[in-house]
C-alpha cells in the first residue's frame, strides 16, 4: 500500500479549515432561517433508517469540501479494498472481514469456512433450544451462561437484551463478563449445574477475565456433582487448539476467523447467544439489516450515503470545531447497551494516534463516545448538554412505530425531537427576561434570571429514525456504525482494525498481580507500592 502524505496537509483539509472560518457567528437558526426547507434536504434514507443530519453545522459547500476531502484519502478504493479482503489492518497483515460474515466473501475457501462455521453455530443453538442437548445426568439444559468480555460479550449481550420478549424461556442466556467474580455468582445464583451450559467466549482464548470466569465456572460444575465438564461447555474461538486443552470436545468449539475483528465479530460464530435466545432465523434477519446497509455504503452517493455522511460530519466535527466526544442517546430501552457496543467499537477503532504507516498524527482522531437509554438522560446529564460550557454532538436514536406502548411510544417521539430541537434552538435571555417581566419579576430579578435560565442553543446532533424495533433495523443501524468508523479511520490514515494499547495494560496488570502475590515489588513507583500496601490492609469504610 502505497504511502500517502497525512490528510492534514491536503488542500481539501485546508480548505475546510478556511470553510470552518467563515462559519464564524452562523448558527443553525441562521442556516434553518436561510433555508426553512433544511429539515427536508438533509437527510438520507436506507435498510430502515432516515439520518436527519439538518442539525449539523453543515451547508452544501461543507458537503463539497467533504467530497473533496474523501477523494484525496482515496475513500472510494479503501472501501473497495475492504469489501475485496485487502490487508486494511497494515500492523497485524491481516483484512477485516465482518462484511463478508452477512455478504459474499471475498476468497470461495473463506466464504466455505464462514458458512460451515454458521451452520454449525446455528445447529446446536436450535439443539439447544429444542432441548436434544443434555448433560452429564441427561437433563435438558434449562440455563446457557455466556463468558466473555469486550466484542466477545457486548454484542450478544445487546442483541439479546434488545428483545426479551421474543427470547425462548428455556434456555434462559446470562451474560458474565467481568473479572470481578460476583458478576458470575450473581448469574449462578439463579441456575443448576445440572441443567447449565456454560459458553467459552473468546476469540484468543487467552483472556484473563474469562478463562478466570471459566474456572470458577468448571469449580462450581464439580461442586454441583458434574464431572463431565465437557458436556457442559461451549467454545467460540480463533484459537480451537486453545479450547481443545482446555477440555471443550470437538463438537462444541465453534470458530471465527483471525480476520474477524472482536469487535465486529456478533456476526460470527460469536452470535451464539442471540441464536440460542432469540433462534436461528432472527440471527439470519440481524445479518440480513446489516447486509442491506453494506450494500448501500458500497453503491450510494456520498450526499445519500448514510455511513459515509455520519462518518464524514464526525470528521467536520472532531478536526474543524473540536468537539472531542459524542453522545448516543437511544429513545428504546431494548437499545440501552447501544452506547457500550459503541463506545468499543468506535474508541478500540479510533483511539489511535499513528497512521497506518506508523507516522505520528499531528490531529485529533477518536471522539469519546458515551450515553445512556433515555429518557433517562434527560434527567442526568443533559444539563451539561443543555447548558453546560462544552458543546456534545448528540445521535438521538428513535423508533418511527410504536415497540411499547402507544402513548409512551409518543411521549418518547416527541421527547426526542424536544431534546434535538432545544440543542439547537436554545432560549433567548432577552425573550426571557420579558417573560419574567411580564411574570411580575423586578427588573434585577428577571435580568439575574434570565442569566441562569438561558439556553445558549445552537448544538448540533444527528436524529436517527428506525423503521422499527427489529432485529434487521439492528443490524442495520450496528453496520451503519461499522462503516461510519472505517470512514472516519480512511480519512485519518488510521487503522480500525487493531488495539496494541490495550495489551500493555495486561502486560502491567499479570506484573502487579504476581507482585501482590509475593514477587518484588521495589522497582514500582511510590505510589504503586503504597497501593499494593493498601491491598486487604485492615480497615473499615468508616476510618
Ligand atoms: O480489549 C481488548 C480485546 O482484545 C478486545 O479487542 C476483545 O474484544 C476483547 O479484548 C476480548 O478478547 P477475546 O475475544 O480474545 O477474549
């Protein structure tokens, strides 16, 4: 791959900042003002989702120069390129296949190793669910507890949680992901050895947090009289020598391939669970949303493309106005682990200060991407939102039909618009202050609160409008983001792919653990040491 000059250095990138300036002092009430019809030009429609992105700081000219931006990083090739099985993450030589889990796989052995993966996936979900899986006593499995963590974990958990009224009541699915074991007895609490099946997750199999789950797991199957452990176990993995040591038979390893990113592997074998709980065929529609939505990343114009205009406008945002965070507000409870899903996916494939060549980035790259199902947080952290010193781009999240009950479906519409409206709109002290007036406040009294009650306005934010609650509006809208990401990381030179940060932290974590067990800790920091001497020191919460 041939080496490019960073994009920070283009005209097009020039072009923008100078863009950015004549900004200067307009507003999105100017840009509605000069354009009352806005609302209707700016947005874009695909597989079940209408982006308004109107309450952007963004005119045609923007768009131009974020056509001509995406030119000089060669978008249109680096989307071939990922569709077509290049080695887009350069660090580890590898492509970044998850399209090729619900489409056309770029290599025919490929493609024959992911459908036989599936298959074999979806067979013993409908085992399961059909109750010919027994264990060790020939019992029918009542429970299927899932350990794993990060992309082995956040998106079964979404998808599952996403719908529970259509999960099967038996198998009941638990998640388990945390290191802290009382996340796991939480789950054991409610389940039997007996009729248990515990679910291996974990594309490395080497992952502290869930071959530890994994033990306590295996110890508390001999506790409750199991000895056939294999019986109660499940792998999904890269690595199915890994899961053979460690006891799982042959016939219950599923596998996904090393060019499937954690992080966009709920396509893989890794949706196990979502086809357990909710069956085969709503796995199938999950892929088919998120096929639709590939599909049209790969053919839509720039100014129709979904992914690409998300994608292009965090750009304007992140690089031009220096807004360094991101806010995902989901109006549908089944989507309230949306922002954790996201918040990997999109800070674990931006969060990268090298470009692909490994030449240091002299711009911003990664929002920090955060949220909360609403309307809770309305009642939260929308103060700051509202009137806080920092402007927070917001994606509102919406259901068009009704997924609960009618009038709440309303409320909850029209809650959303209100929170998208009021970002921009704001409210006007001097409107304000005559309110008061007229309300009976003296002059100081309506001047000193009009000061605290002003809504500076002009926010912006992105309203996405499912179809409806469905899986194949899931998959849709979790693709949508996929290729947002890899749009955003084309224009930065930056690899999705890969995520060397995150193993120094392990690294450090195994060093300190086996120090706390005895081994010498003199070359750590003063306060490393005075922590670890912390560790089970006497004490109670009221010293
Ligand atoms: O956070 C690092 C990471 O490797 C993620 O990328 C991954 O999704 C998670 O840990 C779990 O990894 P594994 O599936 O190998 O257990």
């Amino acid at each position: 791959m041939t080496q490019r000059s960073s994009i920070d250095s283009s005209a097009a990138w020039r072009a923008l900042s100078a863009h950015r300036t004549s900004f200067a002092g307009t507003t999105l009430n100017d840009l509605f003002a000069a354009d009352p019809a806005r609302g209707e030009r700016c947005h874009a429609t695909a597989a079940g989702i209408y982006l308004d992105y109107s309450k952007n700081h963004c005119t045609d000219t923007t768009l131009g120069l974020l056509e001509e931006l995406a030119a000089t990083a060669e978008l249109p090739r680096q989307l071939a390129a990922l569709f077509a099985g290049a080695p887009v993450n350069r660090s580890e030589q590898r492509a970044a296949l998850h399209p090729a889990l619900r489409g056309v796989a770029p290599d025919a052995a490929i493609g024959r190793e992911m459908e036989q993966s599936r298959a074999r996936m979806l067979a013993l979900a409908q085992a399961l669910r059909a109750g010919e899986i027994r264990g060790a006593t020939g019992q029918v499995i009542t429970d299927l507890v899932h350990l794993g963590i990060g992309g082995s974990d956040l998106g079964p958990r979404l998808v599952v949680s996403a719908f529970p009224e259509r999960c099967a009541v038996s198998p009941r699915v638990h998640f388990a992901a945390n290191l802290d074991s009382s996340a796991l007895a939480g789950v054991l609490s409610r389940c039997v050895p007996a009729t248990t099946v515990f679910v291996l997750a974990s594309k490395s199999f080497s992952t502290l947090e869930t071959l530890s789950n994994a033990d306590l797991a295996q110890r508390w199957l001999r506790a409750g009289g199991i000895t056939d452990i294999g019986k109660h176990c499940v792998a999904i993995t890269s690595k199915p020598e890994r899961a053979r040591a460690w006891g799982i038979d042959d016939d219950r390893i599923l596998t996904l391939g090393e060019w499937i990113g954690g992080r966009y592997s709920l396509w893989s074998a890794m949706g196990f669970p979502v086809a357990v709980a909710l069956g085969p065929d709503i796995f199938t529609e999950l892929l088919a949303g998120a096929q639709a939505m590939d599909q049209h990343f790969r053919t839509a114009s720039l100014r129709t493309n979904l992914p690409m205009l998300h994608g292009l406008l965090s750009v304007w945002q992140i690089n031009f106005w220096h807004h360094g965070t991101r806010a995902v507000l989901p109006y549908v409870h089944g989507l309230r682990h949306l922002p954790d899903y996201l918040q990997q996916l999109m800070m674990e494939s931006l969060g990268k200060r090298v470009a692909q060549d490994g030449s240091e980035l002299a711009f911003q790259t990664g929002a920090i991407i955060w949220g909360s199902e609403e309307t809770n947080g309305q009642h939260s952290f929308h103060q700051l939102l509202l009137q806080g010193t920092q402007t927070v781009p917001a994606d509102f999240i919406v259901t068009a039909t009704p997924h609960c009950d009618a009038e709440q479906h309303r409320l909850l519409y029209a809650n959303c618009l209100a929170q998208s409206r009021t970002l921009m709109m704001g409210q006007d002290r001097a409107a304000l202050e005559k309110e008061l007036l007229a309300a009976g406040h003296s002059g100081a009294e309506a001047a000193f609160l009009a000061r605290h009650r002003e809504v500076p306005g002009d926010r912006p934010s992105n309203t996405l409008v499912l179809a409806a609650h469905e899986p194949a509006c899931l998959g849709a809208l979790l693709a949508l983001y996929e290729h947002s990401v890899y749009v955003q990381s084309v224009i930065w030179g930056i690899n999705a792919f890969d995520q060397w940060g995150v193993e120094l932290g392990k690294q450090a974590a195994s060093a300190i653990g086996a120090a706390l067990a005895g081994a010498d800790a003199s070359a750590y920091d003063s306060s490393t040491r005075a922590l670890m001497a912390r560790w089970n020191s006497a004490g109670s919460c009221s010293d």
